[in-house]
C-alpha cells in the first residue's frame, strides 16, 4: 500500500526564522484512509517487529527517545507511521513513492519477499537516531541488508541540516544533504539530479559509484545525475509528478516555461525567504493562476496532477527551530485530510500525550475527529469552492494566528514550567480546541451556502 506524496524540504537559511522543516503531505486513493496523531513512547515501541506486507522480521531494542507519529487508524495492513519528531529533535518523513527504471531494477532486483517499506521505516528508525546523519546511515543499513520491495524517498532533519534520501532498486541507495540556502519540492518521480560520490555532503550505498559503472548503467559522459541513470522519465511523469514541481518552482521564483520537462531542478533557491503560511499554501496548490487550475475547467477532466486533491490524508511540516531550548525546538505542525479546506496547526512535539481529536481517529466516520470533520467540510466546499473560497483562506489565517500565538506565549514562559512536556501538552490541546471550533464554525457556514443553493427549491 504505497501512497502517492509530495515532499517540500527546506535549509535553516533558506527559512525565514532559521529552522530547518521536512514536510510532505500523504495521499491514498479515492477512498478514506483514517490518520491518528500519536506519540510513541519507548515502552510502546515494537521490540519483536513484524512487517505486513512481507516475511521481514526484527528483535529492536528498547529505544531511549520518544517520538511523534501519524500513523493510520488501523494497523491492518502495518503502521505507516508517515513522520514524526523525536525528544532529540530529529524529524523523518518515510515515504514518497519514487520511480526507477526497469534497467536498474534488471541489476538489483526489489526483494517483494522479505524486504522493509513504507510501514516499517519510521517505526525501524526514528526512535533510535540522534541526528539527522544517523538516520541517513541507519535506514541505509537497513536498506543494504534487507532490501526494500517499493521505491520510496526520504528526508531528515536536525536544527542543522536537512537530508533527502532516494532507494535504488532494491538493495542500493543515495542521499544528499539539502544546501543550507536551499529548497527541494519532490514529487513521485526519482529526483535527485547531479551527485558528487566524493563529497562529504553525500552518502550511498557500499559500492553504488562502482556498481553504477560495471553495469553500465549511465547515459552521462562524465557526470553523475541520478535521475538520468535511475529514473523513468515516462508519458505519465509528465503530467503526474513534474508539474508539481514545476508549480512550486515558479511560485518561488525558480522559472522554468515547460511544466512537463524531465529535466526540472532539484536543487532550488528561492527568490525570497520561505515561511511556514507559504509552505502550507504550496502544499494546497491546484495551480491556481494558471490555465491548469481544476476549478477554472469546463471539463472535470485536469490536464495535471495537483499537490492538493481529494486523497490527501494528512499534512505534517516538521520544524526545527536553532537558537531555543531544546524543549521546545521541534513543532510537528499538522492537518488532515484535503489541503485545501484544511488549517495546520503547529504542535509541539516534545509532550506526555496529543489531543484527543487528533488521536483517537475512528475507523468509522466520526464528526468528533479532526480527520473525519475535515473531510466533511471539503466535501461540501469542493461542490461551492467558489462561494467558499474565502471564507475558508479566513478559517485557515484564524487557526494560524491563533494557534501561533499560544505557541510564542508558550515559548516566552518556559523557564516558569519545571515539567516542560506536561506544560506543552495542555498548549497542544488548547490549539487542537481552536482548530476544531474553527472547523466546525466553517462546516456550519458550508452549510448555509450549500443549503440556498439547493436545486429543491420553489
């Protein structure tokens, strides 16, 4: 059960406010798949894990560090706990679903028998890492020894440095630390471009340069770009994944003329600094302003493949914040369900418990979870988006500044708390109570609007 991402990573220098953020929203299919917030504490942590999806197995240790998670509801088909922020402030997010092409996998097959995937990468890893370097080597481990059987992308972060990390058919990998003055939006394609295999800002997988050259597995004369090497470069990336891309890169000043070019950079650098309100608005985007915008179609048919679409399932926008205690340095700043009737709300991740709107997802539908009330205001707002426009890009200014204002008075009276988690705890559940009055006053408002436009009328 792959699902299908779109992943916005950010340096500390390239944020206005110097942290570092990983995000990427989760997308499923045209079903419902409920998303719970949760926090894994270490005597909650698997110690005989078991994967779904194959015959991998594994004796963990107990780990010392709790962590945030958006897992799903039901764990009947594994975990998937999506990302989170450990107590040592380390974000991961696991998984965006990459391509690679049938030449690579001729070479190093996936292992669809006892590999490790989405489900089990963050429950594997995040608990056990004290920066981000050490996830990268980590998961790497795990990835040469066992092998993966999907190919998937992921990134990292501390309050120093930000890691993207792409799996080669089933055994290899790269990564590649993000420039600090740098931007990556990634959609489901392979996406890293040029790699230096000698620089101290990358690592890979035992042997890839080698292995790379005795397959003959580079179209390149003397460079070595990864998406050229691995990636498929298919009909359908061109109207699925790079114009994702593209859409962002403009947005942020990187122009390029062609929204389906294979040949996007990876490596972008903003023309202003980039803040958390514009991260969300990225992560929302259906390409409004542009021709391609499915509410300005005739035809229910899009040309293009938006980052916001009736099968996001959660957003999470991982921040780490430089120059604060470490108690309040991480923010695992959430919303649910579609991006562009969602507010995200920044919850601290260092904490005893999350709110129970947020945790306690029914697998049933319930008006009283944050997942399912969510859903409901999109599926009323999508069928008047034009009377509802504005009144929801109000909704989501009031959940933010609302919710960001308790977080500057939290951080202002820390040193007044002697239990820091416990203190931030009832911040969260303060913020989740704003987030749900707000949703349910513009389900209300919805309602109104949807109600005098009703075809029973007379």
């Amino acid at each position: 059960m792959q699902h299908t991402c779109t992943t916005f990573l950010a340096g500390k220098n390239a944020m206005i406010d110097g942290s570092t953020i990983i995000c990427r929203e989760e997308d499923y299919g045209n079903s419902f798949d409920p998303q719970r917030f949760v926090l894994i504490k270490p005597e909650r942590q698997p110690r005989e894990y078991r994967s779904k999806n194959t015959d991998f197995k594994l004796k963990l240790p107990i780990p010392k560090l709790k962590y945030t998670s958006t897992p799903d509801a039901s764990d009947k088909e594994g975990i998937f706990g999506a990302g989170g922020i450990n107590s040592a402030n380390v974000a991961m997010t696991a998984t965006e679903t990459i391509t690679t092409n049938a030449l690579v996998l001729s070479y190093d097959p996936l292992n669809i028998e006892s590999g490790i995937g989405e489900e089990d990468f963050v429950t594997l890893v995040l608990p056990y890492i004290n920066n981000a370097r050490e996830g990268v080597k980590r998961l790497g481990e795990l990835l040469s020894e066992y092998g993966t059987y999907e190919s998937n992308a992921v990134a990292f972060s501390d309050k120093d440095e930000v890691w993207y990390m792409e799996t080669i058919g089933g055994h290899h990998w790269a990564a590649i630390k993000i420039p600090d003055n740098a931007y990556v939006i990634a959609p489901n394609r392979f996406n890293i471009t040029e790699f230096d295999f000698d620089s101290p800002n990358t690592m890979s997988s035992l042997g890839l340069k080698q292995w790379i050259d005795d397959n003959k597995l580079n179209p390149n004369q003397t460079d070595y770009n990864l998406r050229h090497i691995c990636g498929s470069e298919t009909i359908t990336d061109t109207v699925y994944n790079n114009p994702r891309a593209w859409y962002v890169q403009q947005q942020l000043g990187t122009i390029n003329h062609n929204p389906q070019s294979n040949d996007l950079p990876f490596i972008c650098y903003a023309n202003k600094k980039i803040s958390i309100p514009m991260v969300k608005k990225l992560m929302s985007s259906h390409y409004q302003g542009t021709e391609y915008d499915p509410y300005k179609l005739d035809t229910d048919k899009a040309p293009f493949r938006s980052i916001a679409l009736n099968r996001n399932l959660e957003l999470h926008i991982l921040q780490v914040r430089g120059g604060l205690p470490d108690g309040i340095a991480g923010v695992h700043w959430l919303a649910f369900g579609p991006n562009t009737f969602n507010a995200i709300v920044p919850f601290y991740a260092n904490i005893d418990d999350t709110p129970a709107a947020y945790r306690d997802t029914s697998t049933e539908y319930s008006i009283d979870d944050m997942y399912w009330l969510t859903h409901t205001i999109t599926a009323i707002g999508d069928q008047y988006y034009r009377q509802a426009q504005s009144i929801e890009e109000n909704f989501e200014l009031q959940v933010m500044a609302k919710t960001l204002s308790l977080q500057h008075q939290a951080d202002s009276k820390i040193n007044d708390h002697q239990d820091v988690s416990a203190y931030l705890t009832t911040i969260n559940n303060q913020m989740a109570e704003i987030a749900m009055d707000k949703s349910k006053k513009l389900l209300g408002d919805l309602v109104k609007i949807a109600f005098a436009n009703e075809k029973l009328q007379f």
